[in-house]
C-alpha cells in the first residue's frame, strides 16, 4: 500500500484502509470489482468497483491524508527550485487532494527534466490563473509556451524572456577585457613552452 493510503492498479488509486500504510496486502482483481484482502490472514478489508478511466482515485475525502510525507516535502522542494508559481500550484493542490495528489505533483517536477524552469513555471501561473489545476493543462501550457519561444526564435522575432537578456551589466566584463586576458595567457603559454629543455 503506498503513503496516500491506497493500492494502484492499472494507473488508478482505491482505498485500501484499514490496512496501515507502507505494508502489503493481497489485490484480487475481477472483471468488475476488485477486493483487497489482508497478506496475513485473508480477511477482507475492501471492495471497489473497478474503474474504467485510468488515473481515477476511488478514496472518500474523509480518509485522504493530507500531513505531509518526506516524499511530499521532497516534492515540494522540487517546485521551489522551478519557481515560486510552480511552488504555489503544487502546494495548491496537497492541500486540496492530499498525497493522493503526489503524483499530480511528480508530473508537473519531472517537466524540468525537459522544459527549462521559466516556462514550467509561467506555465503554473496560467493554470491558476484559469483555475485548471491539472499536471495535463500545465504540460500542455508549457509545451504551448516554449513552441511559441521557438517560433519566435525563427521567425527572429524578441520574447518577453529573451528580450530580457542583456550583454552589459556592471557585473559583466567588456569583451576587450577578455580578448586582453585570453592573449597574455597564450603568451604566457608560449614563453614557458619555449624554455623548457
């Protein structure tokens, strides 16, 4: 049983109480209903129809757990790192589903591994804003939005995010400065490659 409280089959989630959580217990599945025994003693302990539409959660409100895990803080910590919109919508939705909702959470983390942080997170606050808070719309948002960063790129076109990059700042040596730097030290380098024996 996983740390929401529930068993998974076929990418969907039914109440497995009064089982404790993190221990294994027995899945029967028929053709339309599944139960879910106790490993030890065989004892039922709930019974759900099945489901047809994957990523259904078949738990009532009143046994979702909503304390945070250190898999939930793990993920959460994820978020930060892609931006605070990112952060908020994920926050949003524990506190509305629980750690049922963890894997809501891992699918909207796991875009960084594609998507630079800027459009996943520009992407969380368009889903808020539109009150759609669904990993399936902040994936599409943000596939929307780095299509258009390309299109633009092509079409030579500015966006808001790269027309924000700049090549002069106080902190940013001239290009002189690193021409000068790059041409002593390949002096440097010669002299010393001249003198060795």
């Amino acid at each position: 049983m996983c740390d929401d409280s529930c068993v998974r089959i076929d990418h969907s989630s039914y109440a497995a109480r009064p089982a404790v959580i993190g221990t294994k217990v027995l899945v029967r599945i028929f053709e339309r209903r599944i139960e879910i025994r106790d490993l030890r003693t065989q004892a039922l302990l709930r019974t759900h129809a099945r489901v047809e539409r994957p990523g259904t959660v078949v738990l009532p409100l009143a046994e979702r757990v909503f304390n945070p895990s250190r898999e939930t803080r793990f993920i959460l910590g994820q978020a930060r790192a892609i931006g605070p919109q990112a952060a908020r919508l994920c926050e949003m939705l524990f506190a509305i589903e629980g750690r049922v909702g963890q894997r809501k959470l891992w699918g909207i983390v796991n875009l960084a591994r594609r998507y630079p942080h800027r459009f996943i997170d520009a992407a969380c606050a368009g889903a808020i804003e539109q009150g759609v808070h669904s990993y399936r719309h902040v994936k599409a948002l943000t596939e929307r939005l780095v299509a258009d960063a390309l299109a633009a790129l092509e079409s030579g076109t500015p966006t808001p995010s790269t027309s924000m990059l700049t090549q002069q700042h106080a902190l940013i040596r001239s290009a002189d400065e690193y021409g000068d730097l790059f041409a002593h030290v390949a002096t440097a380098t010669q002299s010393s490659e001249s003198t060795l024996p």
